[in-house]
C-alpha cells in the first residue's frame, strides 16, 4: 500500500483566508490570464512541482496563490522579510517555509523538499529578491538544482509588473517543464544550462504577454 502523504493540519487556515480574502481580491486585483503554447492547465495540475515567477512587488505571492484555486500553494520566505512573531505564526499558518537567504544549507533544502513529497506546490522566485525594473533579473541556480533532484516538474508563470489598482492583472501561464527531459546528469555545466532554459522560457513569456497586451 502506498503510504499516507503527511498533511498540514492547517490547511483548513489557508483556505479560509483565501475565500475570505476572494471578493476584495477579485475587484481590486482582477487577473487576466494569458497562455503560452502548451500552458497547463492551472485547474488540473495534480501532484507537487515548484511554480517559478517574476517577482516584482508583494502582491504576487497571492496572484499565484488564485492562479491555483484548488490548491494550497507554499511560498518560500526569507526570514528577513518577516520578522515579529506574530507575522511569523501567520505565514506558518498559511503553508509558508522560512530560509536563510544568504547562508541556504541543507536544512533548509530539506524543507522545501519534503514540500514536494508531500505532492505540493511550492512556489520559488529565482531572482531571490524584489525586482524593482522592469527587465527580468538573472536567476539564481538553487532552482534548477531543486527541481532536478526532486524530479519535480517546473510551472512557469510571468505577472506583468504593472500592478494598479481596479486593472486587470495580466498573467502569462507558461507550458511544465521537467528538467530531467533535456539533462542526463548534473554538474556545474549542466546547472548553467537548466537555469539559462529556465530564464530564456520565462524571458520569452515576458516578451510574448508584453505584445498580447499592445495588441
């Protein structure tokens, strides 16, 4: 028999704040979805995978949240960013891991990968920061390497960056990627690669959502 995956015994918090936060979310911030060649479908996703996004303002953490309705979505937090107690016990209420930014170890890459055993979504912003342009920053390794050794498909989504209130909230959804399709090993040179595939796809959703919203 297949064991029993482990379950957040708060799951029940998460979804209560995302239904009660809905309406206002949906007048004030109203998403308008945009699909790439071969997007997935964000409705059917089943099983974990890491959900990678631009990040350029705070609102984008619940943007993907909604993107995924029927799913618990777990965003990766750096500790600096919430630091009262309170704050703290909300995020780890709401499915949120903390990690050391600048001294990632493997403590806290076993937290996230226990996420994906657990068949979660697992969001992750590859810039490792706050984006304040509107070029799209170079990417950070750890998440190609996260993905390859989990064996965990990769969700691509871009939100465009201008977030007004009462406009829509354009967001390109992207087409799944598993990194172990197009890399047989990993190694230093293999690490480039995946996260120079990574980059240049999310690049081109960039590109691709700026013209649909010209049009």
């Amino acid at each position: 028999m297949k064991p029993k995956k482990p379950r957040n015994k708060f799951y029940w918090f998460y979804f209560l704040c995302k239904i009660l936060a809905w309406p206002s979310w949906f007048i004030v911030y109203h998403r308008k979805y945009h699909y790439m060649p071969d997007a997935f479908k964000r409705n059917k996703i089943k099983g974990g995978g890491i959900i990678v996004c631009n990040h350029n303002h705070w609102i984008e953490p619940p943007l993907v949240a909604y993107t995924f309705p029927f799913r618990s979505v777990c965003s990766i937090i750096a500790n600096i960013v919430v630091r009262s107690r309170k704050g703290r016990w909300f995020y780890d209420h709401i499915n949120s891991v903390f990690i050391d930014r600048d001294n990632f170890d493997w403590q806290d890459l076993k937290k996230i990968m226990d996420k994906l055993r657990q068949e979660q979504l697992v969001l992750i912003f590859p810039e490792s920061k706050i984006n304040l342009t509107n070029e799209l920053l170079e990417f950070k390794d750890g998440t190609a390497v996260l993905a390859y050794r989990a064996n965990a498909p990769v969700y691509p989504i871009y939100i465009h960056p201008n977030h007004k209130h009462l406009h829509n909230q354009h967001i390109m959804i992207g087409k799944p990627i598993n990194l172990r399709d197009h890399f047989d090993k990993i190694d230093q040179n293999s690490i480039k690669a995946m996260t120079k595939m990574l980059y240049d796809y999310v690049a081109l959703m960039k590109k691709t959502l700026e013209e649909e919203i010209k049009k």
